[in-house]
C-alpha cells in the first residue's frame, strides 16, 4: 500500500539553525513547510527555496491581540 509524502515541519525554519536545517531535508529529497515569524531573522536565509514545489513557507506572528 503506497505512502502519503510526508512532510517536515520546520519551526523557526528561516533562522540560522532551521535553515541550515530546511537545507538538509530539501537537498535529501525531503518536503517541507516551514514555519517562522522573521522577529529576528529575514527571508533572506530561505529565500533560494522559494518557489522550489518542495517548499512551503507560513508567516506566522507568534503574538496576538486575542486572550
């Protein structure tokens, strides 16, 4: 019985650590959706797999406005 792809998570994929990490995984053969709020770091850490059908990317700030 065939497998559904898996896909990695990556939270904090774009930092120094988990892009280092999203690059290991995406050169592997690996699918993966990371996960980061750029507080501290910008795109420019993933942005050579933008656009790659491998990669997913989702903004997400961490704070809200909702209790």
């Amino acid at each position: 019985m065939p497998t559904a792809p898996v896909k990695n998570l990556v939270t904090g994929g774009a930092g120094i650590i988990g892009s280092h990490l999203v690059d290991r995984l995406i050169k592997s053969g690996e699918k993966v959706i990371c996960l980061d709020n750029f507080f501290t770091v910008c795109k420019e850490n993933i942005a050579h797999w933008i656009g790659n059908p491998s990669f997913e990317l989702i903004h997400q700030p961490c704070r809200t406005n909702q209790a």
